[in-house]
C-alpha cells in the first residue's frame, strides 16, 4: 500500500499564487489506498471509505475538523492579523509613495496602486479549514472493476465527512448548493455510490441529450449525485458485514473554494429535498417534528381564535345586558305629560 | 511575515431593505452591498426580431425572470449567484454555523474561487473560465426557480457581462447586476422559455 498525503487541491496549488494561503499551517489527512490485489487484508481496528461509481472520475470528501483543529486554525488567524495591523502603517506608506509617483508621471510610471483597507477583526479573510481537509478519490488506482462499475478503497481517519462533489480541482461539480454528511465509525467499510447524470432542460433526469444540444447546454445540464452503494460494492474480498451504508445527512450550501461549477446533489428519499434553492430535511425524525410543530402552530391558532371567540361572546352578552336595561328604563319611565 | 493584505468585507447574503443612493466616495465593499429603489435602475430594452444566428446564441445570452418576485429579492438571488461564480459564496455547512455568507474584498477570490480558475485558465484560458460563470449562472438561478429567456447580443451586452481571466469594475458589476434584477422582478417576457 502506498502511503499518501491528502495535501488539498487549494494547498497545493497555492504555491502557484502570491496570496496569504501561504501562511496558513494544518496537518496534512493522512490516509492509504488499498490495491486492487488478491490477497487484501483490511485492519479491524481501522475504517475505510469504499466509492462506487459507474465512470472514472473523481470524488471529494471534506473530514470535518475536531474543535482543537478549529481552535488552532482561529489562533493562526489572529496572529496573521495582528501581523497585518501591524503592516498596515508601512502599508500606506508605500501606497502613498507609489500613488504620488503614478499620478505626477501622468501614468507613465509603474501602476496605480490599490489603496489599501485597513485590517480589522471583522474584515480580515482567512479560509475555510475544512478547504484544506479534502480527499478525493479515482479515478486512476481503482480497488475493483466490476462489470458497469468502478470501486475505489482507502484507508481514511473515522469521523464526519461531507461530500464535496466530482471532478478535478478548476473542474470541480461542487455540491456548493446542497449536499450530504455522513459519519465514518471506526472499523466500518463505509461505502457511497457517487456519479453523473444528465438532465432535460426543466431538470428531470434523462438518458441522452437531444441532437444538436450545445456545448454549453451540455456542460450546464449535469447532475450529480451520491447514493448508497449497489451490490457491486460488495466486493467479495472485504467481509460483507463489515461494508455498510453511509448514513446520509443534508447539508444546506459549501463554498466554491476550487472555482468549479455549482451544483447540487440529487434529491435523495428520506434524507434531502429542495424547496427552489432551499435545503429541505427530509429525515423521518426532521419530518415528524416539523408536522408536530405545525400542529403546535395549529393548535395555537386555534387556541387564539377560540379566546377571541370567548371574548366576543362576553362582548355580545354585554351589550345585550346593557341593551335589556336600557329597554327597561324605557320602559318604566314616566309617560311624558 | 511578508503579507499581502487581504480586506474582506463579510456581508451577509440577504441585503439591506433600503435605497442607498450612489456616490462617487464609494468603495467595492460599499458597491457590494448597495441596494438601489427598482425606479432608479433603468429597464434594460429587451425587444428584438429574433434570427435563427439569436437562437443559435441563447446558450450564452439569456436573462432571468420569476413571477412574483421584487426587485430586491431578485437582487439578492443574482448577487447570491454570482458570489457562487466568483468563489466568494461562503458555505453553510454545519448547523451551528451562522447563516451563509458572502466574502467580499479585493484579494476575496483568493479565498474561493482564485486558485481553481488559475488552473483553469492555465490549461484552457480565459474561454474556459466564461464558460464556467455561465453553466453557474444557468445553474444557480434555476435553483433558485428562475425561468430563462434568450436575447440578441447587442442587447445583452448593454446590461451584462462575460468574465474570463480579467474581471469586471465593481461598480460596472453591479450596476449590471441591478439592470439584470430589475428585469428578473419585471414583467413576464412573451418569450419562449429555455429552461436550465
């Protein structure tokens, strides 16, 4: 087994930026892809993640930082900051400097400069962490190729991941407007089948596009989507029990941190549904506690309305009474003369 | 540590539910969270005799529309997916986190959607990443339950814009992006709809 790092796309591409990602500093995922070998022997104390897709492609996993993780990333944050306070002075300084040459050259030296924003706790970007805890997998190196599918296997940290979508970094379908987590235990074979579908112009899966279809309207209309796996995940190496199926839950939006296509995963029963673009938990437990706090509001309402009722029913009887008496006094009033 | 600064503004998706005039003092933060009454944003003119070469085009020249929609939200839906384009949609991911934002700021990108569209671009060039804002656009907005109508080049050119490897004047964006909400809350176009 070759022993990898998980050094994410945005981490290792950094390098080709002048930006400030260069500053941030986090343990790298480790993890370790099973080949494909007729003797595979999987740890009982470790946990895997087991892909099935039905193409070569790449999918992409985020591992959710512990709170220790986040705390650190918070505390590199701060300390970039006070850093950047401190150069603000020399900052506009410089600014200053480049800005008088630009303008009294007409232009004619260097370039104008951008005039710089002074950094503050609440202006101050920094990236999201979960941005460099990706693995991805495939599409070289599969586990299995079973006939209609491709299985990719790594040995990968338990905990909960989040599906990130298909597709090489720059090319990513991010699920960005709706996807699903799931929870890695240790010692389990957590399997997911992930892949690709096209779409008719209202959105409905269909099996071919219509002749003449654009390449732009191709590109657009693709869907992604994550399931449980099929049969053909159970590859007969791994002991059967061991495999189960990623218990999915939604996950409303994530960012474009690879400047990919946005996407959303495909409706999934009992777990994920969409209201236009918003995320609808559709979990049995999520369901039935909102029909109960519809109930709730009903009963409420009709609580309200049965005091008003009472109300007005006083309200009426009042007026009665006061009417009744004003009757009477009418009536036992001296006749006028 | 050598740092170049990074200002980002974090503004929240849903926009301020007041007019703002324009000034000349305003800064791309402030052009981000501008929000304009729908009578000081002129209607674009969408009227043309259609062509079999417009037809041919409506893959990359379109506009949005949704029944029943305002122009602020509208406003708020197409800013929302154009973070998305450009990378500076913040996700909202775990229930405890506060409500998705957006990243704003003069180095923002870097923080999104930077590092991707350089490969990108490396590898396939400015074309690659013009294709890429208009499959998220497309995307986003029909997500959203927007409808989308073809139109004539010139027409469109007038109120949007293509962004490749360079990017658009902050100002110049959403300005456009305000000219494209006003139409998206306008009257429903007699137009056929193109869908996704």
């Amino acid at each position: 087994m070759i022993r990898t790092l998980a050094i994410t796309a945005g981490l290792a591409l950094s390098a080709m930026l002048a930006t400030p990602a260069l500053a941030q500093k986090i343990d790298s995922i480790e993890y370790e892809r099973v080949r494909d070998r007729d003797d595979v022997v999987l740890d009982p104390a470790k946990s895997y993640l087991l892909v099935e897709s039905s193409g070569m492609d790449v999918s992409n996993f985020i591992l959710l930082p512990t709170q220790e993780q986040r705390d650190d990333w918070e505390r590199q944050r701060q300390e970039a900051l006070a850093e950047a306070i401190e150069d603000y002075p020399r900052d506009m300084s410089r600014y200053t400097r480049q800005e008088r040459t630009w303008r009294e050259s007409n232009g004619r030296i260097g370039r104008e400069p951008v005039l710089p924003i002074e950094p503050t706790n609440e202006n101050f970007g920094w990236p999201d962490i979960e941005s460099r805890r990706v693995i991805s997998f495939g599409p070289q190196n599969r586990f299995a190729k079973p006939e209609g599918a491709s299985l990719w296997l790594h040995e990968v940290p338990a905990g909960e991941y989040i599906f990130y979508g298909l597709g090489m970094p720059g090319f990513t379908e991010c699920a960005c407007m709706g996807s699903v987590s799931f929870t890695i235990e240790p010692g389990s074979v957590t399997a997911v089948k992930v892949g690709r579908i096209l779409l008719d112009t209202q959105g409905n899966e269909i099996s071919e596009f219509p002749d003449g279809t654009s390449s732009t309207d191709v590109a657009t209309r693709i869907g992604i989507y994550i399931d449980p796996p099929s049969d053909l995940a159970y590859d007969p190496r791994i002991e059967r029990s061991r495999i189960v199926a990623a218990q999915f839950a939604p996950v409303p939006s994530l960012s474009n941190w690879g400047g990919g296509m946005v996407s959303r995963v495909q409706p999934i029963d009992n777990v994920i549904a969409y209201d236009r673009d918003q995320v609808i938990d559709m979990r049995p437990a999520a369901v039935a506690a909102r029909q109960e706090a519809a109930r709730a509001a009903e009963a409420e309402m009709q609580a309200v309305d049965d005091a008003a009722q009472a109300y007005q029913d006083v309200v009426d009887a009042a007026a009665e009474a006061v009417d009744q008496a004003a009757e009477r006094v009418e009536e036992e009033a001296p006749a006028p003369m | 540590m050598k740092f170049a600064a990074i200002a980002i503004v974090l503004a929240c998706t849903g926009v301020p539910a007041f007019a703002q005039e324009a000034s000349d003092e305003m800064t791309d933060a402030d052009w981000m969270a501008w929000v304009p009454a729908a009578e000081e944003v002129a209607m674009p003119d969408l009227a043309f005799v259609e062509e079999q070469s417009d037809i041919d085009n409506y893959e990359k020249y379109y506009y949005f529309h949704r029944a029943d929609t305002d122009f602020t939200a509208a406003f708020a839906d197409i800013r929302e997916c154009d973070a998305h384009a450009r990378g500076l949609f913040r996700g909202n991911h775990t229930p405890d986190m506060t409500a998705a934002m957006v990243q704003y700021g003069v180095l923002g990108g870097a923080v999104g959607g930077l590092i991707g569209s350089a490969i990108a671009d490396a590898i396939y060039g400015s074309a690659e990443i013009r294709r890429k804002r208009r499959i998220n656009m497309r995307r986003c907005m029909f997500f959203k339950g927007y409808s989308r109508f073809g139109l004539e080049k010139d027409l469109w050119e007038e109120f949007n814009f293509e962004e490749g490897s360079s990017s658009v004047a902050e100002e110049d964006r959403q300005r456009m992006l305000a000219q494209q909400a006003r139409v998206a809350s306008g009257n429903r176009p007699q137009a056929q709809e193109l869908g996704l």
